[in-house]
C-alpha cells in the first residue's frame, strides 16, 4: 500500500506570496492532519480534516488554511509569506483521526525569503 | 507555552548501552503519550505508547516509564543501535490532537 504522500517536496518563495502544499493520504485513511515543524518549536498541529471538513485547529493565524477534497486528497495554503513561514510541513493521514494510528508523509520543505 | 517539554536537545550514546531519552509534560489532563522516531528526509513513524492507567509498557527493545505524579515519562532503548540514531519525539494526545515536544537528537555511535 503507498505511503502518504507530499508534493512538492522543495520550495522557495519570498515574503509575501503564497503556496499551496498537497497531500495524498494513505488509500481508504480519511483523517489528514497538518503539522509545522521548525528547529525552536518541534512538531505544531496546524490543523485536522475529515471528510471534507476541518475538525480541529491549532493556534495559527488566519493566513494558514486548507481543505480536503472528496478523495481525502488534502491541500494547505499559506497567504502573504512571512520569513517565519520557514519550516517543513508535515501532513498525517489515519483512517478516523485516531493519533495513535497516524502515518506521516515525507513533507515539504518551505524556504521563505 | 511548551505543554510538551524535551529538554535535552541532543544525546550521546555508546552501542549496547542504554539510551534515555526525556519528557515533560505540564497539563495533567493529558492521558496517552506516544513516542515518534524521524529519520532525516523522512516524517515521523510511531514508535511506542503509553495510556495513563499504566506506568510502563514495553515493545522489543523499547521502553516506555510514565510517572504520573512528575509528569514525567521517558523512553529506554537498550541495547542502543547505530540505527537508532535519529531524533525522537514525545507527544500528547489533547482531545483529539497530538501535541509535540521540540525532540530529541539521538546519536549512538560504535
């Protein structure tokens, strides 16, 4: 069965601008959630979809937003890029939500400048 | 506010010997604790995990020690194998999210 995959793997934006990050969840896993990691801070939960519809969020500002779409395909958006945007992005699939059966994928590698 | 606290950002260990990696947490009201490993270019794969109600659990050469009152829980790896070296996260389960310390270089060397 394939992994949960991210796309694109690399990118470099300036201050600013926006980005749009997408995630495959695993095959019939209909729970994808968003993380941000940064050296300071960890692993932050930006926020959860299940079957199209945000179930839980975490403390991000108004410019971080996504969506899931009815394959369970989700994507995440950042509006007007601030250099502290600077992260890798992490999208988890699982079949309800259940954390303890979350499955990563590789992540994006977001570099603001 | 860092609800999930690993203060030892890096670890040192020799193979065959223990490795003791640490968390802390601050909401007593947590009651599941996972721990992920992560691997360069990789996302995080689950490791172990911890209700509660016990205040160990152990899987192979992974242990995991909870200490309710302390809010406290630690990993145990023994013995330690180069292929452990990674960086390993504690987290939290927090009705229906999972919170994550800041993680834990683990380096075991030869």
């Amino acid at each position: 069965k394939a992994g949960v995959t991210q796309t694109p793997r690399y990118l470099i934006k300036t201050r600013g601008q926006q980005v749009t990050l997408s995630c495959s969840p695993i095959s019939g896993h209909r729970s994808v959630s968003w993380y941000q990691q940064t050296p300071g801070q960890g692993l932050q939960f930006l926020f959860e979809y299940f079957s199209e519809t945000q179930r839980n969020k975490g403390n991000f500002p108004g410019r971080f937003s996504g969506r899931q779409f009815s394959n369970s395909r989700s994507e995440m958006n950042v509006s007007t890029l601030e250099l502290g945007d600077s992260a890798l992005y992490l999208c988890a699939s699982s079949f309800t939500g259940a954390e303890e059966t979350q499955y990563f994928g590789p992540g994006t590698r977001l570099l603001v400048l | 506010d860092q609800q999930v606290k690993q203060n030892s950002p890096s670890l040192s260990v020799q193979e065959g010997r223990i490795s003791i990696l640490n968390c802390d947490y601050t909401n007593s009201m947590f009651d599941y604790f996972l721990w992920y490993k992560k691997y360069p270019a990789e996302g995080p794969t689950f490791l172990i995990s911890i209700s509660s109600i016990k205040d160990k659990n152990e899987d192979g050469r992974f242990t995991v020690f909870l200490n309710k009152s302390a809010k406290h829980l630690s990993l145990h790896i023994v013995p330690s194998q180069p292929g452990d070296s990674a960086v390993y996260f504690c987290a939290a389960l927090n009705t229906d999210k999972l919170i994550f310390g800041t993680g834990t270089r683990l380096q075991v060397f030869p």
